[in-house]
C-alpha cells in the first residue's frame, strides 16, 4: 500500500492532479470502478486531508479538477479538511429517495494521502447533515490499514467513549465550512447504518 501511495506522490509531482490509479480490471474511470476490494469498502480519495481546495473527480475528463464559484476556484474559508475527502465509487445516492445524486461521500480520518488514491476503509459512522435543505450524508471512516490510521478504533461506539472530540470536531467542521447557517446536523448514527446505507446505494446505482 505504501509503495503505491510513493508512487502517486511521485507522479503528483510531475504531472500534477491526475489519475494516479490501480487497474481495476480495466475499467476507464473512477466511478466505475468497484465499490468493494474482498469484503472491504473502498473509497477514492479527491481531497486531502490537511488541504483547503475543494476539488472534484470529473469523469468527462477523467481528471481530478477544482471546483470552481463564479470562475474562480473554490477554497474552502475555514480550516483545512479535517480527514481525505472523496466517494465510494459504483454508488449512488438516489435523488429521488432524497439524495443529492451523487456517490457517497466519505470523509476518511487518517494520515494525508494524495489526490486520486484507491484505499480500503473501514465506515465507523455516519453524520446525517442536511445542507440548504437536501439530504447529505457523511460516511466517517478509518483506513483498513491501521499503520496509517489517526486514533485507533473499530466502532462507533468506541469512538464516542474514547475520542468523543473527534466526533465534535468533525460535526463542527461539517456545519462551518461553508458558512454558517448552510448546513444542519440531523445527528449520527454507528457503523451499522454506515454500511447498510452504503449497500442500498451500491444497489441503487446498479438499478441505473
């Protein structure tokens, strides 16, 4: 895991944000590739941890690009990320059921890893946010690699009894980091509901 990581810190740097990958049987983007290595989630990582510009996977383009208001990028203006930001690919939060119609978002609390990076998670949460309204859901997840994990837990439960600043500092961040009255917490829920809601939305962008 860690060779692959150097690797795409290595291609970073000379070729800038781009599509520093595992073959996955060959498929052509990020979305498309699967949502499970083994019995273990997987997410794509678009935002590093400890970074303050939004970006976002492009498939068009296949191409990890920054978001972009009024033409200009988009820096988020407050604390960097707390944690790698990205989706689970092969999913799809259905906008008909209250989603916003895009894969699930997933903020992943470990070491920074690079823009582009496929890595095995481990959900232990889910923070329930509405935001101007929609339904926007937060997996909160560790990696399955405990050498690059933060904290050192397995549950939820764990990490309400043991780091119970870790769960406010993330729902802080959530409700502030685009300004305030924009986003409001419907509460957490344990990594149960993380992982059936991950799986009804694997079966939902299946049903596409």
């Amino acid at each position: 895991m860690r060779t692959y990581l150097f690797a795409c810190l290595a291609g970073l740097l000379f070729v800038g944000l781009s599509s520093c990958r595992q073959d996955f049987g060959g498929r052509s983007d990020f979305y498309a590739l699967p949502a499970k290595a083994g019995n273990d989630w997987q997410m794509v990582v678009e935002i590093p941890a400890g970074t303050n510009l939004k970006l976002e996977y492009d498939a068009f383009k296949d191409s990890f690009l920054p978001d972009s208001i009024n033409g200009q990028p988009r820096i988020v203006n407050f604390l960097p990320y707390p944690g790698n930001y990205g989706f689970i690919p092969s999913t799809l939060m259905d906008a008909a059921a209250g989603g916003d119609g895009d894969p699930v978002d997933v903020l992943l609390i470990s070491e920074a890893l690079p823009t582009g990076t496929v890595v095995r998670i481990q959900p232990i949460a889910a923070l329930l946010l509405k935001d101007d309204g929609e339904a926007d859901t937060k997996i909160i997840a560790i990696p399955r690699d405990s050498s690059i994990r933060s904290f050192q837990v397995e549950t939820f439960q764990q990490m309400a009894i043991e780091f119970p600043a870790v769960r406010n500092m993330v729902e802080d961040w959530f409700l502030n980091y685009k300004g305030p009255g924009r986003m409001e917490s419907l509460g957490w829920r344990n990594e149960i509901f993380a992982d059936q809601l991950m799986t009804k939305s694997l079966k939902e962008a299946d049903s596409q």
